[in-house]
C-alpha cells in the first residue's frame, strides 16, 4: 500500500471555497475512479489555518497513475473546477508526497 499526503495551501480566505468543493464534488468524482481517502485535515494549530491535509490510499504506483489520471481528465472534474474557481482561484500551492508504512507502522 503507497499512500499519499497532499497539502492544498488556499489563498487568504478560499478555504471554505475548497472544503465546499470537496464536499460537493470532488468526492464523488473520486468515488467513481475509485479512489480512496484515508482522511481529510485542517490546521488546528501550525503555520497556516489556509490548509487543507489529506491522505489518499493507492495499491500501488500503477494504480495511483491510472485513477488519477482518469479523474483529472475527467470532464465532469474539468468543468467543475472551472465552475468553482469563476469568483477567483482556490488554491496558491499544492504539496504531495507519496510514502510508504515501515515495518513497525499501525497504518499499513
């Protein structure tokens, strides 16, 4: 299992914007291309309350590169974003890593 941590930094005051479009769309969008969320994150205490943190699960990096690729290109996704971002962009940086459990992790 690879799973991935994605850290959506938003422009002052858009975070609401992203939650909203995850809630409502994203989501399902990622329902059909069967991709799986461990978890989704705000910051209580840290550098910025703008962010977003979430882990997705992958098979593998196969998987990850398929599923993800089909949803980006997804129309419905395409259009969807546009929709969102028609009173401004949402997000100024996103930062992904990909990692891998330890012999010793609980997560596995």
């Amino acid at each position: 299992m690879i799973y991935e941590m994605r850290v959506y930094r938003c422009l002052p005051g858009r975070l609401p914007a992203l939650l909203n479009r995850f809630q409502a769309t994203t989501l399902k969008l990622w329902e059909k291309h069967a991709i799986h969320q461990v978890g989704f994150f705000t910051t209580l205490i840290g550098e910025s309350n703008q962010e977003l943190t979430y882990i997705l699960a992958w098979d593998s990096m196969a998987d990850r590169e398929t599923k993800w690729n089909a949803f980006q290109s997804d129309p419905d996704w395409i259009s969807a974003r546009a929709k969102t971002e028609e009173s401004g962009q949402i997000v100024g940086n996103i930062v992904s890593q990909l990692l891998t459990p330890t012999a010793f992790s609980a997560l596995k």
